[in-house]
C-alpha cells in the first residue's frame, strides 16, 4: 500500500503561496481517505495551448502541481485541444479567434516538452481532451448545457462586463467552462489546479461533477505573476514575459529588468525561496540593509539556475557583469542578413524581420523603452531609419545583439 506524508505535512505544503483551496474541510477528508486506503488523489490542471510556451507566469502553477507529484498524488494534465478551439474567455473583451484541432494540438506537444522542465514526466499522465469531448453527441452536449444556467454563467465578472458593455458574447463561449468542468468528470478529478483567473472555471467543475452524481473535486488557485513591466500580467504579447527555454543570458537579463518593487514577490513565486527569506528580503529592501540590485543579482541566479543549473546561472551573472558594469560586447555577435529592396529600412521592421522581437507592436515598446541601441546609439523615436549598406551592430533590450546588414 502507497504511504504518504500526514495530513497535516502534505496541508502545509499545499497551502504554500496558495490564494484559494476550497472547501478546505472536503480536501482534508479527501487526504485522510487516501492516507487510509494508500490510493493517490488525482490532481488536474488543464493546458490553454491557443500559445505554444510557457513562461514563469506559467511556472506558478505547475510549480504547484509539481508538489502535489512530490507528495505521491496522482498528475494529470489535460492539454485542451479540443476547448482551445472555442478559445477561454476568462479576461477577454470580445470573441477569440478560433483554432484548429491540429494547431492546438502542435501547440499543445510544445507546451508538455516545456511542462517536462518542471513536471516529473515519468509520474505525470498528459491527456487530450478531445478524447471525451470531441466524441459526445449533441444529445449528451445539450444534456451537460442543462446542467448549468445563463444565470450562473453571467455571474463570472468577464461575461458581465461584456453584457452590460452591449459587447457580443456567443453561445460557444459559454460551453468553455462547461467542457472545462466535464474534463474534471471525465478524469474523476480530486482537485483542480489554476491561476485566479480561472476561479469561475473551476468552481464550475464543481458543480458539474456534483450533477453527474460525483463526489466534487476542490480547487486550489495560485497568484498571477507580473511580467517584468512590474505591472501587467506576465504575457508574451505584451513583451513582458520571462519564457522557460530562453537563454541562461536572457533570462539573467530579463529578471534584473524587473521593478525593484517586484522583487520579493518574484523571490516568492518565480524563485520559490522560503516564506522567511521572502520577508527578510523584504525587510532589508525597505530599510535600506539591501541594495536592490543584489538581491536582484541573486534571485536572477536562483532562476536561470532553476531552469539550466548553477553551471549557467554564474556564466550569465558573468556575461551580464562584463557587459553592463565593465560596458563591452559579447565577445561573439551572431550576424544575419535581410533581403530588402533598399539598404534605409525602419528600426521596427529590422527588429521584427531578424526576429529580435516577435512583432511590430513590441519593437515599438521596446524602442519607446529605451531599449534599442544600433552601434551604440540609443532609438529614439519609433520612425527611426538605418542604414544598413554595411554591418550594424543592433541591441534590443538587455542582453540581445545582432550585427545586421541588407542582402547584396
């Protein structure tokens, strides 16, 4: 029979940097039921792979989820390929675009190979859900909707927004949390894991799993991080992201980017140090006993080292060191050519045509940054030309260089 920590030992670490674990009174006779019987608890969190990487937003949760394994619990992520195509309204304000079920599942194996740097694979049971969802008939999709009322559904602040506002919400959109909550039926799911963000989603799985006569699973949500704007929510679209499989370099780079105000809370939930250290590091940042760019340096090296080892963690402080203190250049720029029609072409479309960044909109705040510099000279304004008839040594942001020249 499987042996597990006490009840109170695994509380302890399931409640670590947890916003919501509801009913917290059902998981603690879930854990005693399965202290008892030696039977695992089955631990769900569901995959969005409208975007195929992940970033230390992401990293929040499946550090969560990573515990539950260390626990002895049972992982099962549910990659939606199929919900993906309706595409999760949580926090939008119109319709998303819909996906195809060979897109989302490209982007979903994508996802699991990331998901694999943190998850213990050989422990953790990866399922699409189109297996269950795409077979139902509309009889038993009509059945699951009935289970369920508008009502209910426009009480997830999203949907109401968008229903007072006169914004469109189609009927499809209602039936993502209601085919998120059958993926919980489907698995007999004990819990269910998820940013805040998806608090609604998961409730929902609740309610779903009690009207198929099934014990309901808990929920337990995590904190939404920042990116490294120190404001807006981590995000590859708006730039401020910090992806699990960039370089050691950009990674280092990217962390001493952030707000000397964000640095506690990414100690907290990107470096996962303990709670006491958190507040002493607080502490010391508030009362001045701790300059902000060391306790930077070191949580910068906490998580490339997390992610590539210690080995690279040092090799990226020493770059950054030799760079930004000592003010020289790497000592090896890639170089790259662009086909273009004249050698004059705007800064945004050399950043986005040598993939420095991933489209205009991020060259554009990149360069109102302050973080774009060619030969040195900083980009001063969005409609900035260059002249690239001969090589030009292009820096985007803080740790990217590029020597960049037109085809002949």
């Amino acid at each position: 029979m499987k042996t597990f920590p006490s009840v109170q030992e695994q509380l302890a670490v399931i409640r670590q940097n947890a916003v919501d674990l509801l009913p917290e009174d059902d998981l603690v006779k879930k854990l005693e039921r399965s202290l008892a019987t030696g039977k695992p608890l089955v631990a769900k969190l569901g995959l969005d792979p409208s975007r195929p990487d992940i970033h230390l937003g992401h990293a929040v949760v499946l550090n969560k989820l990573r515990q539950f394994q260390d626990l002895g619990h049972t992982v099962v992520l549910i990659v939606g390929d199929f919900t993906a195509m309706i595409g999760d309204p949580t926090g939008k304000s119109k319709t998303r675009p819909a996906l195809t079920l060979e897109e989302t599942r490209e982007n979903g194996s994508t996802y699991v190979e990331q998901a694999s740097r943190i998850l213990d694979m050989s422990k953790t049971s990866v399922r699409y859900n189109s297996e269950w969802l795409n077979s139902l008939s509309f009889q038993e999709v009509i059945a699951l909707s009935a289970k369920y009322t508008v009502a209910q559904l426009l009480e997830r602040d999203d949907f109401t927004k968008r229903y007072r506002g006169g914004e469109p919400i189609s009927v499809h959109e209602f039936l993502y949390p209601l085919s998120q909550a059958y993926d919980s039926v489907a698995i007999k799911s004990d819990i269910e894991l998820g940013g805040t963000d998806q608090k609604f989603n998961l409730l929902v799985g609740r309610e779903i799993m009690r009207a198929y006569h099934m014990e309901p699973q808990c929920i337990l949500t995590m904190p939404i991080l920042e990116g490294t704007d120190g404001v807006e929510k981590m995000s590859k679209s708006l730039g401020n992201y910090i992806g699990l499989t960039e370089s050691p370099k950009d990674m280092f780079g990217k962390t001493m980017s952030i707000p000397d105000a964000q640095i506690a809370r990414y100690l907290q939930y990107a470096a996962y140090a303990a709670p006491s250290e958190v507040v002493a590091v607080q502490q010391g940042l508030t009362d001045g006993s701790m300059h902000p760019r060391h306790a930077k340096v070191d949580l910068a090296k906490r998580i490339v080292a997390r992610y590539h080892g210690q080995d690279a963690a040092d090799g990226a402080f020493a770059e950054f060191e030799r760079i930004f203190v000592n003010k020289d250049l790497p000592d090896e720029i890639p170089e790259t050519t662009i086909a273009s029609d004249t050698p004059q072409m705007l800064v945004v479309d050399v950043l986005v045509a040598t993939s420095l960044v991933a489209s205009k909109g991020e060259a554009r705040r990149l360069i109102q940054g302050g973080g774009v510099k060619i030969d040195g000279v900083k980009v001063a304004d969005i409609a900035d030309t260059v002249d690239l008839s001969t090589p030009r040594v292009l820096r985007a942001g803080k740790l990217k260089f590029l020597k960049v020249s037109v085809a002949t």
